[in-house]
C-alpha cells in the first residue's frame, strides 16, 4: 500500500483518525491547492469509513466555509477559470458528482454515521417553527431534531446523514458566504460554485435516462432509518405537510440489497429539497396571508448571485419536469396500462409540490423589497424563466431556434391555472414597480420592454383571462353559497382526498370548468390565504395601473426626444447656420457656445446617443406589447397623449410648454405650469442675452476677444445707418449684408420664450461681429492653411487673396439659400 506524507496506513496501530485529522490540517497551511487536494483523494480512497468519519465534518468546512462565515474555505463563489485556472479545474473535479469527494460521501453513507447540524444556522422560519416545537412541513425536517440534555432551545441541531450533511453545506454557503466582495469583478455564471450547481442538478435531476448509481464496492449505500427524536417534547403540525411520495419506498429498507430505484430518487428528492429550503424558505408564508402565525418575521436580504443560483434551478426543473413529457411521447403503445417508475413520477410533482409555494413567496417579497434599481433584473428574469416552461418543453429542444414568435399551446392551460398568482399578482407588483422607476433609464426601459414581451407572447393573455374567468366565476359561487372561510376549508379537505387530481400539472382535458375553478380557487387560497383580496389582471383597476405607465413611457419618449431630438427629427441635426465660418464650428452656433459636447453631458442618464434610441426602441416596443395585451386601442392612447398635452406640433420639433400668447409676450397658462412641475416640458435654459456680452469661453483668446469687441462696437456705431439701408435692400446685396449682419435664429428663441423685456434691442438692428476671428479653433484653421499654401510657394498675400475669394464664393451661396428660405420660416 502506498505511503505519502506522514499520514499512516491502515495496518498500523493506533488511533488513525487523529494522525490523518492532524496531517491534512498541517497540510492546509503549508502545502499548494493542487498538492492538497492530491493528498486528500489519496486518503478517500486508501482508508476505511470508522478513519475517514471523524474528519468528514472538518472537511467539508474547510471546502465550503464555516456556517457562521468566519472561515471561508475555498470560496467556489469566487473561484473562475478565466483567473485561477488550475484551482478551477482541479476543484471541479474534486467536487464533481462523480469524483473523491462524493466517493467519501457514498463510503460513509454505507456505515450510517450521523452529523449533527445547528438548527440556529437554518432559514428564519424553519428556525423559528422548530425552536417552538412545531414540526415543519418539509419531509427533509422530520425524525432528525436532536433535543439537548439540558433542554431548551440554543443547542437543537439535525443529526443528519452523510449525503444530507454534505449538500446543506453546499447550498448554505451561497448564503453565509454572500459578504465577500473580491477586489475585481466576477461572474456568477462562471464561478466554480454555479457549474457544481449545474452538475449536481443534471446528475440527480436527469432528463435523459436515471440517476447515476453511485460509484461505490458496496451496492448503493442505502438511506439509513432515520434516528428517532426526543419524547420529551412532542412536536405539533401546522399546515397541510404531505409525507414523502417515496417514503414508502425507502421506510422500511435497511438492507444492503435496497432498490436502485428508490435510492436514486431519495438522492433526488434530498437534493431538490436542501436547495429549496436553502435558497428559498426565508420568508414564511403567513407574511402574505392573514392566517395562523407561528414564526417570527425574520429580515433577509438575498444577493443577486443568488438569485442566480435560483434561476438555474428554475430552469433546470422545467427541463426536468417536461421530461416526462417525452417520455409519454416516446412509450410504446401497449394494451395495458404502464405503471410509470418513481423517477417518473417524481417528475409530475416536483414543482407544485417542492417549488412553487416557496418561490411564489420569495418571488412576491423580492418584487416588493428589492432596491430599484438594475439589479432587479436577476429578479425579473428568473420570475420570466418560470412562467415559461414551454422554452424547455421537448419539442423546443428539437425544433431549435424558431422564426417569429412562439404561440403558446393550450395544453398549457393547466400550469397557468395553478399558478395564477405567478402570472398576475407579481405581474401587478411589476407595474407598481415600473410606476416608480424613471423610464429613461435604458436598463429599465429593459425590464419593462422583457415583462411585456413574455406577456405579449399569442396565445398567453387569453390563457391567462380565461384562468380568472373560471376564478372568478367559483368566487361569486362561493359567496353565494357560503362564506370563503367555508369554501376554504372544504377546498383543503378536497385537495387532501385527491391529492393526484390537483397537484399534476399535466392534468388531462377531461377535467371540467368546474374542476379546474376549484383547482385555482384552492392554490389562491393555500398561497394567500382565505381573506386573501384578488385583483383580476383585467380588471378595472389594474387597466388603471397600465394607463398610467402607458403616460409615463410617453413621457419617457418626450425627455428622450427633448435629449436627443435629431432621432425624433432628421431636421434638428443641421439647423441653419448664421454664418458660414460657425457653418465650420468655427463660432458657436448657439448663443451658450455649447456644442456637441453640452449634449452628450445632457444624455449622462440615458448613457449615450445610441443607447438613447435602444431605450426609445424598449419603450416603443413595450407600448405595444401592452397594447396587445389589455387590449389599449388608438382611442385609449389618443385619450392619454391629450391628458399629456403631447401631441406633436406640425413642425415636429420638440414642445415648449404650453403658453398663451399676448401682445406682451408669451404667458404660462395652467397646464404649461403642470407640464413643467411634472417634469414632461420645459423651456430652453441657456443665455438669452446679446451674445457679443455673453462670458468668455475656455475655447477664446480673452485678450483677441476684448479687442475685436471693442473694434466692432466702434465700427457699427460709425456705420450703424450704412449697414441698416443694406440690410433693408431687395436685392443680392441685401441677402448679403442680412446674413452677415443679422442672427436669424434670435427672433425663433425669442418666440420660444416667456422672458420678455427690455434687453432685446440689439436683435432688432444690424451689426458686425468679430468675436468669431478671437476663437483658437480659428487661428489653428488659419495657420494651417497658410502653412499648407506656403508648400506651394504662396506669400502671404496670395494665401489672403485666396482665402478670401473661396469665403466670399461660399457667404455668396449660403446668403442667396438662407434668404430663400426665410419666407417659410416667417
């Protein structure tokens, strides 16, 4: 046998465990990660369970971290392939389901040791139901609560199994290890903690073929009987807690020779139900309904990692529960009736009965509690993910990426109608969501526009109506007949006599209207309660809800027309410049000497220009998504766009607000003052004063700009009467002396404008402005021409002559075109 380290072989005396224990924690703070992990596979496998037992526990902490997060183990959450590529690998395949350590696994699950687990460190509503003696509904809980000697509740804890102590580690540490923020960013998707989640879901949970047995000498390490709990204090139940569906398959087999078949699904179901309760049951129920109360509200803030983490489960359990969709497909027609297998089976419930309560109520405490801001988005996408099982539906796989849009069949009829909820109150809690987040922000104009998309798909919306139509429908007999507390209890009855009936969600079309009302009357009252106050989707109410966000994508798409209106109106990007010289940008064309670059300083929110016009596309598209979906017609939107005051003027160009005009100028009315207190128009903020006495810009020589002032004041009050008979002429020396005397955009801002008075003489009367000869963007234009015309042998006066006869050619043109289009301007 093989000898490494200071680790004895089994054949030597004395104690192993301790020298094995001592060997690999010495080991854990001198040796590298790849040399550990070696050493640790060399002791799986050359020793026995009684040697290996004792340092189980220790092992599986130094991997996944101490429950209180003061020992962080390997970090598998931080661990990526693209940083630490050898650590990657090597715990992949460590950790893998089929590698050293879940052979450790299996070789103790054989000798049924026990592990005691805290209950302090389990989700708050477990903790709290089992500090108060009541036994939780999970099968997971239950014949494993220890009871100290002195009594009390600070020392319960879980004597669990091998298998069962290993992966509460696993999904735990997602939560105690949540804190840890690297110094560089990573990606959940490609931690090394996400692809376990994935391999361990594929492994346990196959939609191809059955669970792996595991790979062991001994034939299938049998689940052991469960110990017994204390007597002392008796446990009582709340709720409907339905025993295992394979517990009748494993109670009594404590043989060596169990069936394969019930093994892999008591691997299965374990499995499901540690993620379930790890990630999931943190809030309880009675948080969102008015019943019994029998634990303390607890505050828990998930991370958006694992969000994730659930979003995978998700997914992967359509995967696995539409298998057996397959698998019906594929049997061979028989004259008998085929018993389907426990593998089968399990698929049928595995969501009504493990996921859907708990993810409904995490999902609702998420929608109402979390930031508002992008992160939402993990939130948003895992609740889209399962409202959507046919994208993991068998015939998807084989057809592949489809052309168009996906029409969603009515053998889904089913699903939607057990889980109404999941459809419309978290979809009402999105809209209250939405009401309150700004629009303009292109990750929210994201969210909204992939909510409204999936809801928009054909085919879903009348699903969805006529699932609240036969809710309805039951509701108004109920009422009839009897109070809801009633019908409530008589629904719980009903549901425990035929339990098959009302949790499959491939329930046949033999069903009636009036089985499937009750089907969704009992799952609303078994998630919210018997006072529960249902908003119908399609009700008043919510229709309300969805005109309003329909005025605030409105008045989205107007601040983001007011941002960047040239991709509302080719028309704005090149206005009329008042000059040829700022034609080049070689003098602001805007009287604030604010160019491009004020714009781009305006659209920091929206992030840029282009992702200005992605956000009018999300909104624009999701404005028709709701259109499609309650129904809105051009009436309700014309009706919304008039609230606003949003309807377009016929040039096209963006609103001021709305003013009346006087003789004394324009005057805000009453609207114009709501437009502006609300945030849907305003006025143009900028100089509106001469622009000659506007500050010197970073861009002006201050000297040249002082100078040439001076200069052309001297000139316009010398030749102030010359210029204005100039300007006054019909013909092309009028054109001439107008275009460059004269600013034909100060009577349009003026028009724009509520501030009147007496500071706007100077636009009315001709002068001569030399500010733009002080702009360095000028002078460089200018030596650079020089330089280049003295490569041609140019002096300087030839360069000046030419310079001048191209700018005179050019003023000629842009005069004699400004000038004809000035009458449709007036």
């Amino acid at each position: 046998m093989m000898l490494f380290g200071h680790y004895r072989t089994p054949e030597m005396a004395a104690p192993q465990h301790s020298y094995i224990l001592a060997g690999l924690r010495a080991d854990h703070l001198n040796k590298p990660f790849a040399q550990r992990c070696l050493d640790l596979q060399t002791v799986i496998q050359e020793f026995p369970a009684k040697e290996l037992h004792t340092i189980f526990p220790w092992l599986v902490e130094s991997i996944f971290g101490s429950l209180d997060g003061a020992l962080v183990g390997w970090n598998l959450r931080t661990l990526q392939g693209r940083t630490n590529p050898t650590d990657y690998n090597i715990a992949l395949e460590f950790l893998d389901p089929g590698g050293p350590m879940m052979e450790l696994v299996y070789k103790l699950q054989s000798e049924e040791y026990r592990y005691d687990f805290p209950v302090s460190y389990l989700p708050a509503p477990v903790k709290a139901s089992i500090q108060d003696r009541i036994l939780p509904e999970c099968s997971l809980y239950h014949n494993k609560v220890q009871f100290p000697q002195s009594g009390g509740g600070l020392g319960l804890s879980l004597a669990l199994n091998p298998y069962e102590y290993y992966m509460f580690y696993f999904a735990i540490s997602l939560i105690t290890q949540k804190n840890i923020h690297p110094s560089y960013h990573i990606s959940m998707s490609n931690s090394a903690y996400f692809v376990l989640v994935d391999r361990y879901l594929k492994w346990f949970l196959p939609t191809e073929g059955s669970v792996i047995p595991p790979r062991s000498s001994d034939p299938g390490g049998p689940a052991p009987s469960p110990a017994p709990r204390s007597p002392v204090m008796p446990f009582t139940s709340y709720g409907m807690h339905p025993t295992s569906l394979l517990k009748r398959h494993i109670a009594h087999q404590t043989s060596a020779n169990a069936d394969p078949a019930s093994q892999e699904i008591w691997r299965s179901e374990t499995l499901l139900q540690v993620f379930v309760e790890m990630w999931l049951h943190h809030y309880p129920l009675d948080m969102y309904q008015k019943i019994q109360s029998p634990h303390i509200k607890e505050s828990f803030k998930p991370s958006e990692e694992q969000v994730l983490v659930i979003r995978l489960l998700v997914k992967h359990l359509h995967a696995f529960s539409n298998s057996s969709l397959r698998a019906e497909a594929t049997a061979s027609p028989s004259g008998h009736s085929h018993s389907p297998g426990p593998l089968e089976e399990f698929k049928r419930i595995v969501i009504p009965r493990f996921l859907q309560q708990k993810l409904y109520v995490f999902l609702r405490h998420c929608f109402g509690h979390w930031p508002l801001d992008a992160s939402f988005r993990a939130v948003l996408e895992m609740w889209l993910s399962y409202l959507q099982p046919w994208r993991y539906a068998p015939e998807r796989a084989i057809l592949g990426a489809e052309q168009g849009p996906r029409i969603v069949s009515e053998k889904w009829a089913p699903f939607v109608q057990e889980n109404l909820l999941m459809f419309t109150e978290l979809f009402v809690a999105f809209l209250t969501r939405t009401l309150r987040t700004d629009l303009v922000s292109p990750k929210n104009a994201l969210m909204l526009f992939r909510a409204t998309k999936v809801f928009a798909q054909p085919s879903l919306a009348p699903i969805i109506q006529k699932a609240e139509q036969l809710f309805l429908e039951m509701d108004l007999a109920g009422n009839a007949a009897s109070s809801p507390a009633s019908l409530g209890a008589g629904s719980a009855s009903l549901l425990r006599a035929q339990p098959r009936l009302f949790l499959s969600l491939r329930g046949g079309s033999s069903l009636t209207d009036s089985t499937s009302s009750f089907k969704v009357k009992n799952r609303l009252y078994g998630l919210q309660g018997q006072e529960a106050h249902y908003r119908p989707l399609f009700g008043p109410e919510v229709r309300g809800m969805v005109l309003r966000l329909v005025q605030l994508i409105v008045q989205a798409q107007q601040r983001l027309k007011s941002l960047d209106p040239s991709s509302w109106d080719p028309s704005l990007a090149s206005p009329l410049p008042s000059s040829f010289l700022s034609w080049l940008h070689f003098r602001p064309s805007d009287p604030n000497g604010a160019s491009s670059f004020t714009a781009a300083n305006d659209l920091d929110e929206v992030g840029h220009l282009d992702g200005g016009r992605r956000t009018e596309e999300y909104l624009e598209k999701a404005l028709e998504s709701l259109c499609l979906i309650f129904r809105l017609n051009e009436a309700h939107l014309s009706r919304v766009m008039l609230t606003l005051g949003a309807a377009p003027d016929e040039s096209g160009a963006k609103q001021r607000p709305d003013c009346a005009e006087t003789d004394a100028g324009l005057i805000l009315t009453p609207l114009g003052r709501y437009q502006i207190i609300n945030g849907l128009r305003k006025f143009e903020v900028g100089y509106r004063g001469d622009p000659e006495l506007q500050p010197i810009r970073s861009y002006e020589n201050p000297t040249l700009v002082r100078a040439l002032f001076r200069l052309a004041s001297a000139i316009n009050e010398r030749f102030s009467v010359q210029m204005m008979s100039a300007c006054s002429r019909q013909d092309f020396l009028g054109s001439f002396s107008r275009f460059h005397l004269l600013d034909p955009q100060v009577g349009q801002r003026r028009k724009q404008s509520p501030a009147q008075g007496p500071g706007w003489e100077w636009a009315e009367r001709p002068r001569l402005s030399l500010r733009f000869l002080a702009s360095y963007r000028l002078l460089l234009v200018l030596a650079l021409f020089y330089v280049l015309t003295s490569w041609f042998c140019f002096g300087p006066v030839a360069t000046f002559g030419i310079f001048l006869l191209a700018y005179l050619f050019c003023a000629s043109a842009m005069a004699w075109l400004s000038d004809r289009r000035r009458p449709h301007q007036e």
